[in-house]
C-alpha cells in the first residue's frame, strides 16, 4: 500500500514537472514570436528610409545633419546584434524620423511631393505595427517572467535554467518633444 501510494506521489509530480516545463517552453516561445514580428516591422521601416532620405534631398540639401543621422541610426539599426542594442537603436531611429517628418512643414514643395507623402503614409502605417507589435511582445514577456517567477513553476524555470526578456521601454531621450530648427 505505501509503494502505491509514493509511485502515485511520484507519478504526480512528474505530471507536474512535464506540465510547468512545457508551459514555461510555450510562454518563451511565444515571447521569441512577438518579438520577430518587431523586427519584420522595424525592419520594412529601416528599408524605407533611404527612399525618404533620398526624396528630403532634393528639397532640403542642406539639411545634411538631419538626413546624415537618420541613415546612421538605420545602420545602427540593422548592425545591432542583440535585442537590446535593436531596442535601443530602434528608439534612436525612431526620434531621427521624427526629425525628417518634421522637414516636410518646413519645405511646403516636399510636404506635396507625391513621394514623400506615400514614404510618409507608410512610414505611419508601419510605426502602428511596430507600436502593436510591442504591445504584443510586452504582453507575453510580461505573461513569460510571471510564470518564471511564480510558484511552483520557478522551481521548475530555476532548474532548467530559463532566461529572463527585456520589456520592450521607451528609451528617456524619446520621451522628449524632438527640438527641431529650421532657421539654420
């Protein structure tokens, strides 16, 4: 009677092992998924904008500056190795953006160039899916630490050694209005 009880005993927790060690499997998973569906939609952004760079020149020379640091936050961009040099570099290219959209109120002939305002129409459209794209990707690391973290399953996440994930944050210097001067 004491052998059937402890093989139950056993058979229960290796039930419980297999169950907590696939649902922690999942949760990663699913975090690695959202956050490739980041990069796709940071990646269309960055091969968008040499086209928009391209066309701002035509218009605004000798706004060298301002295309000049977009194209080096694109490179920086496309070279960064891991998730949190993308996220960094994305928030810069983000703000360089900002800075370039913002000439098209300054340049009334570029602000009606049929080419700048279909780059800039998708430019808007791909900023929403990376905006939701985020969302997504913060949602299931937020879901991913939860269930590392909680008990009993961190038992298990200690002793297969799961990773942690980085939120996806707004990095401090785009929490600022971008200063923009066109008086130069």
């Amino acid at each position: 009677m004491v052998l059937i009880i402890v093989l139950v005993i056993l058979a229960l927790l290796v039930v419980f092992v297999i169950s907590a060690y696939n649902k922690l499997v999942r949760s990663k998973n699913k975090v690695k998924t959202n956050w490739s569906q980041i990069d796709v939609v940071l990646k269309r952004r960055a091969d968008l904008i040499p086209n928009l760079v391209e066309t701002v020149k035509g218009y605004a020379a000798h706004e060298k500056d301002t295309l000049e640091a977009t194209i080096a936050a694109r490179n920086k961009y496309l070279s960064a190795g891991n998730q949190s040099e993308q996220m960094e570099a994305s928030g810069e290219l983000s703000s360089a953006l900002n800075r370039i959209m913002m000439l098209g109120e300054a340049y009334p002939q570029l602000k009606a160039d049929t080419s700048f305002n279909n780059l800039q129409k998708n430019l808007e459209e791909t900023e929403n899916k990376i905006q939701f794209a985020r969302q997504f990707y913060n949602d299931s690391v937020y879901s991913y630490m939860n269930l590392k973290e909680t008990f009993p399953s961190s038992i298990i996440a200690g002793m297969f050694n799961f990773q942690s994930f980085e939120l996806f944050t707004v990095a401090e210097g785009d929490r600022e209005v971008p200063k923009v001067d066109f008086n130069k």
